[in-house]
C-alpha cells in the first residue's frame, strides 16, 4: 500500500479531445512527479511539481500541463490528445522525513 | 544526457535458480541508481537504490546490486528466484537520492519456470 491513488483507472477518448488524469498523495508529500510509460517502454517523466509549482520537465510538449493542489492532490492534463499519448500514465509522491517515493497504480489512456 | 539500457528485453530463469539482470547507464556525474519492479496492473515498486558508499547494496525481496563505475553499470542479482518474482524489472538513474526526474531503462520482463 503506497498510499498514492490515481484515478480513473482506465479511460478512452478520441484524437482532439482533452483529458484530466488525477492523483491523490500522502499527507505531507509536497513533491509529486508525472510519468508516461507507453506499452512495452519504461516510464518517461513528464514533470515534477513541488508546492503547486512546476520545477522540472521532461521532453514533453506544452500541451501536456499539470496543477497541484494544497490538498496533495494533482491533475495532469492533455490537450489535443494524438493517437501516441496512449499509455499508462504514472504519478509519483514523496515528502516527509524519509523523502521516500511512491508510484500509484496508474491511469491506463486509450486514445482512438 | 542520461540514459539507462536494459540489453535484456526478456528473460526466462527455473524456479530456484539465480538471476542476473543488466543495467547499463550513461551519466556525467556520480549517478544515483536505482531497481524497480513492476506488477501487471500496479506501479512501480522500489527494490534498491544507491548513491554512494558500499558499491553492493542489498535491497527487499532479497535482491542486491553491485555498483561497477568502470563498466558503468548497476546489475540487479538473486540468489534464488521465486515464481513470485515474474514481473517486469526497470533501471533507472536520477539526481538525487529521492529518485528525482527518473530516466528509465526499456525493462526486462522476467518470467519464471516451475
């Protein structure tokens, strides 16, 4: 149990349209970091988010946005969505005293 | 840039036997490294990591890996594998202990003989 939930657990949207994947993290985890991990690849970070603010990013383009909520929460939004953002999306957390991270389960996005 | 190879795209290994995954990575400074292991339909689970000290570093599940800088690698070891142990393996490497803005290797999937 990691403590990090993200949620849906599986969606499928059409080329163009725009989707909101969500995280929730532990109490005290002020980091959390966004993954794309394409079907048969290892994970490629999208970007890191520390205290609502963005403070690093992967080769990922600008339509790929983020928020962070007070409450450790956090979106990862896509716009213009293309066949090729079909992946499992993968949010991480860390924070407190151990500063250990935590991957949720993931969001598994079909585009058609 | 940093970059992680996994050469090893699948491997088969018998139940009982040892298992040695190879990671190579490419990184200017001193790297941290690091083992994940992932589950169908779970994320990605932390097994060991290193940053500096003691180039073997023991890890959960009884897994260890031994840092080589002159070969630039990180290899993942077993003595003896579980049928449990079946999963997809990643090497990563970061910039800082925490598993910062991780690049990851392609995987190795692991299956496991009875």
């Amino acid at each position: 149990e990691t403590g990090v939930t993200q949620s849906p657990t599986h969606l499928i949207k059409t080329r163009g349209q725009q989707v909101t994947l969500r995280c929730s993290s532990q109490s005290g985890h002020n980091t959390v970091s966004w993954y794309q991990q394409a079907l048969g690849q290892g994970p490629q970070f999208i970007f890191q988010y520390y205290r609502e603010e963005e403070n690093g990013r992967g080769n990922f383009p600008p339509r790929f946005s983020g928020l962070q909520f007070p409450n450790y929460s956090s979106e990862l939004n896509v716009n213009a969505l293309e066949l090729d953002d079909s992946a499992l999306y993968l949010c991480a957390s860390r924070g407190g005293l151990a500063d250990t991270q935590y991957f949720g389960p993931g969001t598994r996005l079909t585009v058609l | 840039a940093q970059s992680v190879t996994q050469p090893d795209i699948h491997i088969t290994v018998s139940e009982g036997a040892s298992l040695e995954l190879r990671c190579n990575y490419s990184y200017g400074a001193t790297p941290y490294l690091f083992w994940y292991v992932q589950s169908p339909g779970q994320g990605l689970q932390l097994l060991l990591k290193y940053f500096s000290g003691d180039t073997l570093v023991q890890g959960i599940k009884g897994f260890e890996a031994e840092f080589k800088r002159s070969q630039s690698s990180f290899n993942l070891r077993k003595p003896s594998v579980h049928w449990s142990d079946a999963a997809e393996y990643f090497c990563a490497v970061g910039d800082n202990n925490a598993g910062n803005m991780l690049t990851f290797g392609g995987g190795t999937r692991l299956m496991v003989k009875p």
